[in-house]
C-alpha cells in the first residue's frame, strides 16, 4: 500500500527541512481479537506533522505520518464485538491507545497516559488496524471527509472544557489554523458572547469571520493588546486560546487574559521557550488560570455527536492525492490555509 512518510529529517538547530515521500509498505494486518481494519478514505495533516520533517521529533526512519482519519471497517478481530461494529461501517477514531490501568487513565486524565502513547500507527496511508476501543462510528449525516477533523475538533472541545467558557464570556483565539477556527465555532455553541481571532493571514480573518467571530485582529498592523483592551474596556478575555505556535503570541494571551481568566496553550513550541510570568500581577493579583492541553481526555464520544453542528467543510482549503505529498507539506508550512486533507483511495 501507500504511505506518507518522512524519508529525511531536517536539523532544527541549521534550520534545515527534511524530505517527505510517498513510499510503498506492508499492508497492516489483524493480530489481535480486538483489532479493526480500517480502509482510510481521507486523513488530514496536523500542525505537528510537520515537526516530524523539521528534527523536532527525532525519529527512525522512515516515519509514516498523520493521525487525524476517517474510513470503513474493512474487517473485524473476532473479539471486536463490545461497541457493535461492523463490516462497512463509516467510522473515524483516536489515534493512541491508552492503557486504561495507570493512575491517570484511572482519573479521567487517559490523555496524559504514559504507558501507550508512543508507537501510533500513521493515517496518511491506505489502511490502518486499531483496537475497537480507539473507533467510533460517525453520524449518518457527517461525510466521510469532514469526520477526517475528528481528532482537531476532539483536541479543540477539550480546551473550551479547561477554560470554562460559558453564555456571555469573552474569548479571544490566537491563530487562525483548523484548531482556532474549531474553537472558534464551539465557543459558539458554548454562548461566547465577543470572540476575537488574533490572525496575520487576511484570508483566514476573512475565514474566521464568516465562522462567527465578532472581531479580528491584525497582529502584523495592531498592537494585539491594546486593541484588546479596547474590544473588553480594559477587561481582559475570560478566557484566551494560544493556538498559532508563536512565542511572541504566547507572550500576548497571557497579558490580554482578564482577571480570573482562562489562558489555555495547545501548540507544540520549540523546547526551549520559556514564558514570562508576572507572580504578582498575573497569579497574585490577577488570579488567572494558565492551562496546557495535550490531547483530548474522554470526550470523543461527545465530539463524534457534535460533528453534525459544525461547519468542518469550510476549514478544508485542499484536497490531495497520497502521491501529491510533496505539495500538501509545502503548502501546510507555508501556513495559509486552515486544513489539507489527503484522498486516500482512488476515486
């Protein structure tokens, strides 16, 4: 079958970029009674994925690519039986399986499970074999191609959850990629009164406003924080998502975070970044909540129910061919469009 695969990685350090190739490999096959077969019919290209390329995740080669899916069950382990799947049906999935045993599988925290997060396999591909308890079943009114946003959209839901947005809160959203734009339309859902979407890509403030945000600002042409503050009359944000990878921005979403507010960081920055941290202004006085968030934790049953509610079609700015890979990377780095998905199967 064929498969997306970085085949050379760069060196963070000479700022070198590595080489992705659609490559030949093995076809998966069912080993364990509990293991699906799923043929991927569209995958999706994460903001991480390119780390790969880069040397930020050091890596055997080749690495395949890709985590975010959406396919049909092509075959059942004869132990996969416990969430009724079957042969043929639509379904997309989490990419890692959790141990269900250690201390934070055992506490809602699956997300932060050390025992099984490494060793997914990639989506960016032809098929891939899962346990049933990684699949799940997408609405009957969910094409196959917009359920490939599953996993972001689980990713996005878990952050509105830790910021505690509710019916009236300012939000502000820094970065306008597939992560910010979810946001966007769930703090929707959730009753965000003012969301702001921090954005230097024209095209997607454009985007973002037809997704429902009240206000964007040009972080190129405007000072963020005194616009900002302008928009909340000198309030600050209930709550603020850092969601673009930028330094410069993660400086700013803690300094536009109101009082008692909620800053959440879900971008894999360079190790070595540090955020500055006012003790007493921002913990003492301003009692504000700074969140990381990695993953989801428990809430992609809840995220396949809610994919009829959003508008995933419109974050979806390129279709590409497995062969095509070349160009789909290029374009993801050259940070203009929301979401790239590859067609995975011949049509």
């Amino acid at each position: 079958m064929r498969l997306v695969a970085c085949v050379e990685q760069g060196n963070p350090g000479k700022k070198t970029m590595g080489r992705v190739e659609c490559i030949k490999w093995p076809k998966p096959q069912i080993k364990n009674p509990e293991d699906v077969l799923i043929r991927i019919m569209y995958s999706s290209i994460c903001g991480s994925d390119p780390h790969v390329l880069t040397g930020h995740f050091p890596t055997q080669l080749p690495k395949g690519l890709g985590h975010e899916m959406s396919g049909i069950v092509e075959e059942l382990g004869p132990g996969a039986t416990k969430n009724g799947l079957k042969v043929g049906d639509r379904v997309t999935g989490n990419f890692v399986k959790y141990c269900g045993t250690c201390y934070y599988c055992r506490n809602g925290l699956e997300n932060l499970c050390s025992v099984t997060f490494d060793g997914f396999a990639p989506t960016q591909t032809e098929y891939v074999v899962w346990h049933e308890a990684q699949v799940h079943k997408i609405p009957d009114d969910v094409e196959l191609m917009d359920a490939a946003l599953t996993e972001p959209t689980a990713i996005s839901l878990h952050m509105v959850e830790q910021a505690q947005v509710k019916i009236g809160s300012r939000v502000a959203i820094s970065g306008a990629g597939g992560l910010g734009l979810l946001v966007l339309q769930l703090v929707r859902i959730y009753g965000a009164s003012a969301v702001t979407v921090i954005e230097p890509c024209k095209e997607k403030r454009e985007l973002a406003k037809t997704l429902g945000a009240d206000f964007v600002i040009d972080p190129l042409n405007e000072d963020v924080t005194e616009r900002a503050m302008e928009l909340t009359q000198d309030l600050g944000y209930n709550a603020v998502f850092e969601t673009s990878v930028s330094t410069q921005a993660a400086e700013t979403s803690l300094a536009i975070t109101g009082r008692a507010g909620h800053v959440v960081y879900c971008a894999k920055y360079p190790k070595d970044v540090r955020l500055s941290l006012h003790l007493y202004r921002d913990c003492y006085f301003g009692e504000k909540h700074i969140h990381g968030s990695l993953m989801n934790a428990y809430s992609y049953s809840r995220t396949v129910s809610l994919l009829p509610r959003l508008n995933l079609r419109a974050l979806i700015q390129r279709v590409y061919t497995l062969e095509q890979c070349k160009e789909a990377y290029d374009d993801q780095l050259s940070g203009k469009f929301a979401k790239i998905v590859f067609e995975c199967q011949p049509q």
